[in-house]
C-alpha cells in the first residue's frame, strides 16, 4: 500500500529529486503537498483502496507522512 | 536555422485572453511580479544572470510569430535587451515614481510580434528599489514566472544548473496522452456539461461597462503578520487545510455584495487555475500547465457565510472528484484549432449568451518560494502582483504570502473601477477576512 501511495505522490504530485530517500515519516505538506494535491491524492486512495476518507477527517495528522496516509486508510478499510 | 517553439494548448487559452485584451484597445495579457527590496541589489550580477539565463534559454529573445494559422516563439535575428534601469531624477516624485513606472510598463501598447515575450526592469530611486519581471501570459504562467524569479535569486551556480533547459512535452499533451480518444471525448462533454450548468446563472459584474478602459492600475495591500495569521485561522476553520484560496473567494464575494446589493446578476463566478506541474519542481519553465476550473455561487448564498463556504468546499471536492480538473483538456486542445476570437467566445464567454462569464479573475500563489527570500544580498520586503484583465470584469484579486504575511494585490481596468472604489472594496474585504460571524 506505501509503495502505491509514494508512486503516485511523486509521480503525480510533489517533486522530490531523490524520491528513495523520502522516508514514510517525512512531512509531505513540509514537501509541497498542498490543498489541490491533497483532494488530488485523496480521490486517488479512495479509488484505488475501495475506501471512503470523510472530509471532516481531512487534517495535517492524517495526511502529513505516508505512514499517517496508510493508518487512515486502514481505520476505514477495517 | 530559426527555432520555433510551438505554443500548447493552455498557451493559446492565454493568447485568446491576450486578443481579447487587444481588441479593447489594450496592451494585451501582461503579467508582472515587482518585488521590492530593502537596498539596490549588485547591478553588475544581476545584469550577468540576467544574460545567463537568456543564454541558457534562448526562448527569452524569441517573438511570438503566425505561421499559416499556428503561433509560434520565433527566434529573432538580432538579440533586444530585456534588461533595463528606470533610475527617479526628480527628489520630489519619489513616492510616486515606482508605481507610475510600473504601471507605465504594464500600460505600454505594442504590436504582439514586435514585444518581448519578458523584459526585466531596476527601478531606483534614493529610498526604494523595486525588482520588475514583466512578461506575456501566453509565455509563460505565474508558476513558471515564480520559477524564473527562483533561478534568478539562486546565488549557486550548480544549483542553477538544476533548470533543465531540455524541451519536454507540455504537461496539458503529456495529461491528454493517458486518454484514450473516447476518454477525451468523454471529458470534453464533461466540461461541456459542466460549463453549461456554470452559465445557466448570469454572472453579477459590478465594472461600469459603459466607459470605455484606458489603462490597469492595481493596489497592493499587505496585512500584518498578526492580521495573517487570523485570516489563515479563520480560513482553516471554515473551510478545513484544503480551503484557503476558497476562503478568499467566499470573503472576496461578499465584500463585492456589500459594495452594491442591488447589482444585477444571478450569482458571483470566478474562475481558478489547476496547476499540472509537480509542486516544488523546477520545470517546466516556460508555457502555461494549467487547467481551469470554477468558483460559483448564487446571489441567495452570500449572505450566508457559512453555507457559502459550505457550498464552495463542496463544489470543489465535487470537481475534483469528477475529474473536471482534466475535463478542459481536450476542450482547450480542440478550441486551439480556432481563430483566436472563436476561441474567447467558445472558451471563455458564457455559451449562447456570450456575455462574461467572470465576476472577477482569481490568483492565489500561496508562499512565494524564494531562496532566502533574497535577490543577490538585498532582501525583499513586498511582492507586487499583477495583470492586465478583459473588460469586463476589469477587476482581479491576486494574492501571494511571504515571510508570512498575506500580500493582495488588486488589478483593476480604470475608469471601469475606480482607485477609490478599490480602497473601499478592500475595507469590506478585511473585514470578511478577519471577522469570525456566521
């Protein structure tokens, strides 16, 4: 599920010239994740993980790292 | 050999906007940044990198040219300066000398293929130094103007060197190049559909359009650090870490409704831009990657404060998650094909009625993302932000940050709006901003 997530993060959405070294705690929005980029990345997780992300839940602690991202789609797959 | 860059699909929606502008008796779709800077930065390096990067991108010292019936940057046989030094003879005119040369290089009426697609001017008096990018919209965006700043506030030469001036394919035929022809076709009728429903409302102007425009003038309002970081509360309050720029939108609304209630019209619209580049990438530089989407509200929502803001954060997630971020793509490859008047009307305008379909043009930079937020050794203090607009609307509301403190720079078309209309305008706005009323 990271290795989805980072795909279409750094093809998609903010560029980092050394994806590799971007750890799954590293803050995206500190990276560039910004408003358009995070409903961008919200609608992909929601297709692609058959979920549903309530945007009352769209906050810096779900979405600021990979790990977050993978917690909150896992609390809503369960 | 003459090179000639071919203009993408989003470029030509900037050149029928730039047409538009002209067939009012304009100067076409000039855009600047101005920043200004707490002492006169080295002129000598600053030539230099100036010089670099036109050597490094020859597309600087192109001209935009009509070939059969495409438009092309066509390089020049002899190189014309793009750097030039404005310097305040006269003591007594020194408050006002920065901004009337501004506006005088915003003002500058000349036939499209004899102008420089961007110029850069050092205006100096003895108290102020003011750093002007001018450039024409359809060279480039206000993404790749910032990129071009960067690269000229990079003091680094290897980091400069990390400006890829390789051509790569634009990112508007690089996204259209994932879709099948019935995907394209698909979403050309989802952003026909999508415009169809916008212009069922008839936008609320509030430009007077019996007057004839003569030239832009902006004003430029930079809010204290203590007032920003309300504005930024307020905003993630109301409308969540994803509604900031609609939280502008919303405020800048009402402000207009408070300024004539009565004005004619169905319901505020303004349109706002989908950038396609990657944030935080260096390219691409030149051209614009963008999208269009739109902001609509009706008359009946605006004095609802929260319900607007509601009603906004909604139709923009609605958008973005039916992909009508991308749905303009095909539309604006296909509309390319047409005389740059049809392209306006087909494009822009409202359909059928023809009539505009902007209440006012949005930007939103965000934080202006300078090295040091410096340019060589002087340090900016104030980023100028601005336009020339189609009349109507004649009214844009750009907005950027820097050193955390929200700038907004107001570009209106005189005497449609009024400098005196504007400083009202932008009571009323601060007000919105900062206010916490449902």
């Amino acid at each position: 599920m990271k290795q989805q997530i980072r795909n279409f993060i750094f093809s998609e959405i903010i560029f980092v010239a050394e994806p590799t070294s971007f750890s799954d705690d590293d803050n995206l929005i500190e990276s560039g994740l910004d408003s358009m980029g995070i409903m961008r990345l919200i609608v992909f997780l929601e297709e692609q993980f058959n979920v549903t992300l309530p945007d009352s839940e769209i906050d810096p602690d779900n979405i600021k790292s990979i790990n977050t991202l993978e917690k909150w789609i896992l609390l809503h797959k369960a | 050999m003459t090179n000639m860059y071919p203009l993408n699909p989003a470029d030509y929606f900037t050149l029928a906007m730039d047409e538009e502008i002209r067939n009012e008796e304009m100067p076409g779709s000039l855009c600047g940044f101005a920043l200004e800077l707490d002492q006169l930065p080295n002129i000598i390096i600053l030539k230099q990198r100036i010089t670099e990067f036109g050597e490094r991108f020859p597309i600087v010292h192109t001209r935009l040219k009509k070939h059969t019936k495409r438009f092309y940057w066509t390089d020049t046989l002899l190189k014309s300066p793009i750097f030039f030094e404005h310097i305040c003879q006269n003591p007594t005119e020194q408050n006002t000398f920065h901004n009337q040369c501004i506006l005088e290089l915003l003002n500058i009426k000349q036939n499209r293929e004899d102008q420089s697609p961007i110029t850069f001017h050092l205006i100096q008096s003895v108290s102020k130094t003011t750093f002007l990018m001018r450039w024409m919209h359809p060279f480039c965006d206000a993404r790749g103007a910032e990129l071009i700043l960067k690269y000229l506030c990079t003091d680094d030469i290897n980091l400069r060197f990390n400006f890829n001036p390789l051509e790569i394919q634009p990112l508007v035929d690089q996204q259209m190049a994932k879709y099948s022809w019935w995907q394209k076709i698909d979403l050309f009728i989802k952003a026909k559909r999508y415009v169809s429903q916008i212009d069922q409302l008839r936008s609320i102007i509030h430009a007077d359009i019996t007057a004839k425009p003569q030239q832009l003038n902006f004003q430029t309002y930079t809010l204290t650090l203590e007032q920003s970081q309300t504005v930024k509360s307020l905003a993630r309050q109301h409308l969540g870490i994803t509604g900031t720029s609609l939280y502008y939108i919303g405020c800048f609304m009402r402000a207009l409704h408070a300024m004539d209630k009565t004005q004619i019209g169905d319901a505020y619209c303004t349109p706002y831009v989908f950038n396609l580049r990657k944030n935080k990438a260096l390219s691409p530089i030149f051209g614009n990657h963008v999208a269009p989407l739109f902001a609509q509200a009706p008359k009946s929502l605006i004095t609802q404060r929260s319900a607007l803001f509601q009603h906004l954060k909604q139709q923009n997630n609605r958008a973005i998650r039916e992909k009508l971020d991308y749905a303009f793509l095909p539309a604006m490859w296909a509309a390319s094909w047409l005389s740059l008047n049809r392209y306006g009307n087909e494009l822009r305008k409202s359909m059928g009625s023809s009539s505009e379909r902007s209440s006012f043009w949005f930007s939103d930079i965000g934080s202006v993302d300078l090295p040091n937020n410096q340019l060589l050794g002087s340090t900016i203090t104030k980023v100028l932000h601005l336009c020339q607009i189609t009349s109507p609307p004649a009214l844009a509301f750009l907005s950027c940050q820097l050193n955390q403190q929200l700038s907004f720079s107001y570009n209106f078309i005189e005497p449609l709006f009024t400098p005196e209309w504007i400083a009202d305008l932008h009571k009323k706005m601060l007000e919105e901003l900062i206010t916490n009323t449902n």
